[in-house]
C-alpha cells in the first residue's frame, strides 16, 4: 500500500498538484517529507510531482525545502490585473480611498476565509497592517467576511465559528454569529472592531456584477471594505462606500464572457 491518506487516493494529477501547492502556502516552504506529511501524497508520488513542478517553476528549490515559485507570482499578478471585474471596480476603488482617505480593500471568499484581491492606499496609523494582496484572514472576524457570508446559505456556515478574534478567543457561537449576518443582510453592510487586528476597524459591503440571480454561473461576488484606526470608525463612511458598491456595479453590469451571439 502507499500509505497515502484518503485525501490523496485516486486524486487527479490536478488534484494532487493544489494538494502540494495549498500544503506549501499554508507552511512557507517544505521539504519533501513535508509535503509528504501534509498531503498524504506517497513518497515516489511526492518527489516526482516535486520536480515537475520545480521544472514548471511552480516551485522553487533551496536546499531541500521547496517554495511558491516564480511562476505563480507572475500568474497572480496578471490575473489581478486583467481579470474583467478587476478593471471594472479599480476605478471606484481609487475614488473611494480620495473620498475617504481611508485604506480600501477588494476581497473575495474561498472556504473560510476571505482573500484580498486588492488594496489601494497606505491608510492611517494601526490600518497600514492590513490585507496584503494575496493574503487571507478568517472571514467570520473580518467585515469584508462578514459581508461575504451574510449571503451563504446557513448550512455552509458551521465552519465559521471556529475562528478567533485579535485576543486570541472564540469570537462568538453559531447563533451569535448567525444573528449578526441576518443583521447585515438588512442593513447592507458589516462591521468589524478589532476583532482581526488590535486598533484597527473595517466597514464592507458585497458588490455583485452582472447577474441578480445566485445561481447563475457568471455572476461575480467580491466585497469593499474601508479600515481605519478603531477611533474613526462612524457611520459617517457608509454613505460613500456605498456610492462605490453603487458605481462598481453600474461598471460591472456587462460580463464580457457571456456569449450573446444568438443561438444556432
């Protein structure tokens, strides 16, 4: 037998490459046995994708332990660039960080947590930490999160309340948390005071493009957050975020990968 876990039995060689990639993003860097470790992958299996992967550059080499590599950085950065929706929000995104002189972020959600597309302005005092392109956080102490989830159905939601806050505690039960999302579905926006960073503090809201319905395989969901230092955080930022939420889904309206050629 090869001793791999159930995670990696029968995996296509697609399957086994995100193993490999998502194993090394969440540790920095490993060494074969690592990867071995963390995926369940066989060590033939391990050490031949490896070098694949290394000759493809999407891995780099040092010694033997093995990093993201080159390759996808030069990928990330092209696909934040051109990504359609991406065009179409940036310029509202910039307007939103004159208008507020506040740190501005565009996020998106994947599993647990939400990963930030982008981020404009230096911010003020304790807000220059956060959201580094690229980076995640837990989105159930994040605002950006909240807003994310506040539009999941509640069966995917159970997950969420194993995160924890800037002191390092539970945030909240599932039916805190819960309550808390059917409130920023009514209001439109979500708050986050310093539950993911000490002195500092967010506001969201979701924005979608193209499509009302959620089914519906080309619409694409993001949020905008402001943060500030926890002191500035007032109502007085929602009315310009949501002209931003406003103008980014009039710039958006259109998805370009819809063919509207008529049917043969």
């Amino acid at each position: 037998m090869s001793g791999e876990r159930p995670s990696a039995d029968g995996a296509s060689l697609l399957d086994r490459f995100d193993l490999i990639l998502d194993a090394i993003e969440e540790a920095g860097y490993l060494t074969l046995t690592g990867v071995m470790e963390r995926t369940g992958l066989a060590r033939s299996t391990a050490h031949r994708l490896l070098l694949q992967m290394e000759r493809r550059q999407w891995l780099f080499r040092v010694g033997t332990n093995y990093e993201l590599g080159p390759r996808l950085f030069d990928l990330g950065t092209a696909g934040l660039r051109n990504h359609w929706f991406y065009r179409s929000a940036r310029p509202a995104l910039h307007w939103l960080h004159v208008r507020t002189g506040c740190l501005v972020h565009l996020a998106f959600l994947r599993g647990t947590d939400v990963v930030f597309w982008d981020k404009i302005g230096a911010g003020a005092g304790d807000a220059t930490f956060a959201g580094q392109i690229g980076g995640r956080a837990p989105a159930s102490v994040t605002a950006l999160g909240k807003a994310l989830l506040a539009g999941q159905p509640p069966g995917v939601l159970t997950a969420h309340t194993l995160a924890v806050n800037a002191s390092g505690r539970p945030t909240r039960s599932r039916a805190d948390l819960l309550r808390e999302l059917e409130e920023i579905r009514h209001r439109g926006y979500a708050w986050d005071r310093e539950e993911f960073h000490p002195g500092v503090g967010c506001l969201a809201t979701v924005v979608h493009a193209n499509a009302d319905d959620p089914s519906s395989a080309y619409r694409t969901t993001a949020a905008i957050s402001l943060c500030v230092p926890v002191d500035r955080l007032d109502a007085r930022l929602v009315a310009p975020l949501m002209t931003a939420k406003t103008r980014i889904t009039q710039a958006a309206r259109v998805n370009p990968m819809i063919d509207r050629s008529p049917s043969a």
